[in-house]
C-alpha cells in the first residue's frame, strides 16, 4: 500500500474513533480498577469513560487494543518541538511510554494495574510536522505475575521508522483507598 493510502486510511480510522470517545477528563478511580484492562479500554472506545487528557494535551490517540497489544496515532506539531526545530524526545517517550503500557494493561484482570518502572527509547530519526500522522505500536513480550515487559515502534505512514523502545512494568494489586469499603474498591 502507498504512503498515501496508509495516511488516508489512518485519518479515517482517526475520525471514526474520535466520533466515539468521550471528552479528556481523568476517570473515576473505582470504574477503571472495576474492570480489566480490556474492559476498561472498551469502555473509552465506547464513550463511557473519558479519553485520557494526556492525549488531548499531546494530540494522541489511542486506535487499537487488543489483548498484548495496543496503537495509538498522533500528530507531530510544531507546539511539540524543541529548540532545535524537531519533535522533543518527551513526546516520542510519552507517546511510545502510553503504547507500551497499554500493551501491558491489556492483560491484565479487573483489580490489577502497573506502573513503568523502566522505558527505554531509541529515536532513530527526527520528527517534523511535515509528518501528517505516525503510529506507535507496542506489543506484549512478556507477562508474569508481577512484572511485564513490551516492545514499541513509532513508524510514519510510509513505514519509515522514528523510534522504538521497550519497557519493564511493575504488576500489581490495586488497594482499597484509605476509609473505603470492598464494594468502593
């Protein structure tokens, strides 16, 4: 498939998941740690928790979960760059960090979350806003009972690699919060 072709389908896959979510706002705590991570993915691609505002802050979205799996689209801007006049390197991490993480959170059942202890980020080559889009995809090595580990690549829509990374993620219990009852948790 062209590169053309690619950046019209990614728009396409673009707009039809925005006409779905909901607006950037942090979801209530016991409605994400009620479900798992799937769950909860499909309830933001249905509108019924709100996308994350770090996405609405970066222009990033998420496109795709499935279990060990997950893409997310974004737009490299010019209100992302560096003084240097490309993308910062936070927002290759961000963005690879949000892909990798949510390859793990796929996983996992309702009552446990992770958190990144370590991401490592490889940036190959520049980014512009004369590129229109770029996918980071990241994917599931590993995952064990407490630590996972995942792999992610930044492409642009003509394949060209941008960055890629892995990640270690801590596994673990979610833990009722301080005076809350099992039916809050």
């Amino acid at each position: 498939m062209e590169a053309d072709q690619v950046l019209a389908r990614w728009a396409d896959d673009e707009q039809a998941v925005r006409s779905r979510l909901g607006a950037p706002a942090a979801a209530p705590r016991e409605q994400v740690v009620a479900r798992s991570g799937m769950e909860m993915f499909e309830a933001i691609f249905a509108g019924d928790l709100p996308s994350p505002p770090i996405g609405d802050t970066l222009d990033f979205i998420p496109i795709h979960m499935e279990s060990g799996v997950a893409v997310f689209q974004g737009r490299p801007q010019r209100r992302h760059y560096n003084p240097l006049g490309a993308v910062h390197g936070g927002w290759f991490a961000t963005l690879l960090d949000s892909a990798v993480g949510c390859a793990v959170h796929t996983t996992l059942p309702a009552g446990k979350g992770f958190t990144t202890l370590e991401l490592k980020v490889n940036m190959i080559r520049p980014l512009t806003d004369q590129v229109p889009l770029v996918r980071a995809e990241g994917k599931i090595v590993h995952a064990g009972r407490q630590i996972a580990t995942a792999e992610g690549r930044i492409v642009g829509p003509d394949g060209k690699l941008y960055a890629h990374a892995t990640t270690t993620c801590l596994i673990f219990d979610h833990a009722p919060r301080h005076g809350s009852t099992n039916s809050e948790s």
